[in-house]
C-alpha cells in the first residue's frame, strides 16, 4: 500500500514508518520538524520505499493515489504545545480538517486520527472509558492541546456522518521509549536524562498524581489493528497500559534502575490543570481488537535508559 504518515519524524511516527516499512509498504512521511528529528528517521533513508517530505498540514497538501493516512502530527508534550498554542490547535484542528479533504480526494481511504487521554482532562471518572465525555477546561494552559483534540475527533465523526470517511480515532495514553526527544519535558524522558545526569529529579506537586505508562511497541500494535480493523469501526478506542503509577513512584523506579545516579528527589510547583488520575479502561481494545500491552514498565523503561545513555555519549 501507499501510505501517508504525517509527523513521520516524530517519536512515534518514526516507529509507525518503521514497522510499515518492515511490511513492504511504500511510506510518505510528512513532517514539519516543528518537534520531529531527524535522526528518527535517519535509518528510514536508505529504504527505497520511504519518501520524506518537509511539509505542514496546516495548509493543504496534494498526494494522488494513497492507500491510508496516518495523522500523527501535533507536539505532543506540554512543554512542546504550550510554546505556541495557537500553531497547536491549528495543527490539531485545521490539519485534521486538511488530511479528512486528502482522504475524500483519495476515494474515502481509512485515516487514522492519534487523538488523546487528555482528551478526558482532569477526570472525574476512573478508570477511563471511552464513554466518558471528560472534564476539559476550554480556557486553560492545556486547552489548545485537549480542545484541539476534541475538536480533531468532532471533525472525524462529522466527516463520517456527511460522507461516510472511513475514520479511526484513537485515545493514546502516556507513551514512552527510545526516539523521544531527551529536551522534550515529558516526566519519562526527564526523570531519566535527570537521573543519568546526576541532576535532581524534578517532582512536580507532591508526586501523588497518577499516570499509566505503555511502551512505543505496544502502542504501535494497537495502532495499525485499529487502522485494519475488520468491523470498520470507527472508534474511538483507548490504547494505553492499565497499569498506573503515582508519579512519585515513577521517580522511585527510574533511580532504582539508574543505581550509579547520585540525584535526589525534588519538589516543584504543579502546573495548571494538570490532571490528578488517568488511567484507561480497554476492554473496548481487547474486544474489537485482540489487543493488550505486552511490556511491563521496568522492561520498557530498561530500553529507553539505554537510549538516552546513548544519546548522552
Ligand atoms: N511531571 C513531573 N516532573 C516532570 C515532568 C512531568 O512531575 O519533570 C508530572 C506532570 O506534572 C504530570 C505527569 O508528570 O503530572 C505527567 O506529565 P507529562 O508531561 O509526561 O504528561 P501529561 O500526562 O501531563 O500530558
């Protein structure tokens, strides 16, 4: 198949590229470097099916022939989307808009939209089904991330309402693994660049917020069955690992694994709106797509400390 990947260069669009590409699939991959990096995709290169394009989905893009569509584009870290809110609801909203028109000129081909836990916001239910309609502030330091998604599945569901757009949608919850930026201020990658550094473990609020955290390859398996699903489902279905930690317990697991590090936990301010508890509910997944996490926290965390040790050399 000809298939398009926008933010191909991103963290998890350099996985999704690499496993399409280990299918013998011919890959587009669209990506503004806006948070994607290069050397995600540096290995990718040498592949004659892989093409990469420097492009923004913000503005209409023209591919003939597609297959699938993949929409991965946005920055997905608080740090990353919050530096310019506006380019980021525009990324989630006008993009979504963009890459549904490409599927309709495309004859109606299956896209994929990666939308988000955080579109249930700080939740008053626990764990997440998909269900639940969320708890979102519409004004606050996250909004142009949870609305912008919120807006992108509106989007979706509407396109296949009025035109019967074979849309996918779903709901990624905290994921981690090698080709995260090191910089990019997620609590995974910066609990451990900070414990391989010596520098202090940074804990915002007391630590006792809860997260549940999959590895990149489960997400992955997750995300190409909801794309290939037999039933034509639409979605949304939650991918994440059920399993949840407090954050404070998170500090504790990455400095047992790190023994040599001499950080010590600290203690920040909690930002606005961050949410107290998220976990999800995926019966929904097994169900309609046989599928379940397979990598317990500490084997994917041992593999994306190896990363960053790399990285950091
Ligand atoms: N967090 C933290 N220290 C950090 C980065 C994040 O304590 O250096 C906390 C953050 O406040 C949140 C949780 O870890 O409660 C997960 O944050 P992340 O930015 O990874 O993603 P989120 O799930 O909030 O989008």
């Amino acid at each position: 198949m000809k298939i398009l990947v926008t933010g191909g260069a991103g963290f998890l669009g350099s996985h999704l590229c690499k496993k399409l590409l280990s299918e013998k699939h011919r890959v587009i991959c669209i990506d503004n470097f806006y948070t994607g990096r290069k050397q995600n995709i540096d290995e990718l290169t040498t592949d004659t099916n892989f093409q990469i394009i420097e492009g923004d989905i913000t503005k209409p893009l023209d591919f003939e022939e597609l297959d699938r569509i993949y929409n991965l584009a946005c920055p997905a870290s608080p740090p990353a989307y919050q530096k310019d809110p506006v380019y980021t609801w525009r990324t989630s909203v006008l993009g979504m808009n963009n890459m549904l028109e490409l599927s309709r000129k495309n004859n109606n081909v299956p896209i994929l939209q990666a939308s988000t836990s955080e579109i249930y916001g700080d939740p008053l239910e626990h764990p997440q089904k998909e269900s639940y309609w969320g708890n979102v502030n519409p004004c606050g330091i996250r909004s142009c991330y949870d609305e912008g998604k919120r807006a992108a599945e509106t989007i979706c569901m509407d396109f296949f309402r009025k035109y019967q757009t074979p849309v996918r949608v779903i709901r990624i919850f905290n994921t981690y693994g090698p080709n995260m930026d090191p910089q990019d201020g997620r609590v995974v990658s910066n609990f451990i660049m900070e414990a391989l550094t010596n520098q202090d473990i940074t804990i915002y609020g007391d630590g006792s917020q809860t997260r549940s955290f999959q590895f990149v390859s489960d997400l992955i398996e997750g995300m190409t069955r909801m794309m290939e699903n037999k039933e034509g489902s639409t979605g949304p279905v939650n991918l994440g690992n059920p399993v949840e930690f407090t954050v404070k317990q998170l500090a504790e697991i990455v400095l047992e694994m790190i023994p040599e590090s001499t950080s010590k936990i600290v203690f920040r301010p909690i930002p606005g709106d961050d949410p107290k508890v998220r976990k999800p509910d995926i019966t929904l997944a097994r169900e309609k797509l046989g599928w379940e996490p397979k990598v317990p926290l500490r084997e994917g965390l041992f593999k994306t400390i190896e990363y960053f040790r790399n990285q950091i050399l």
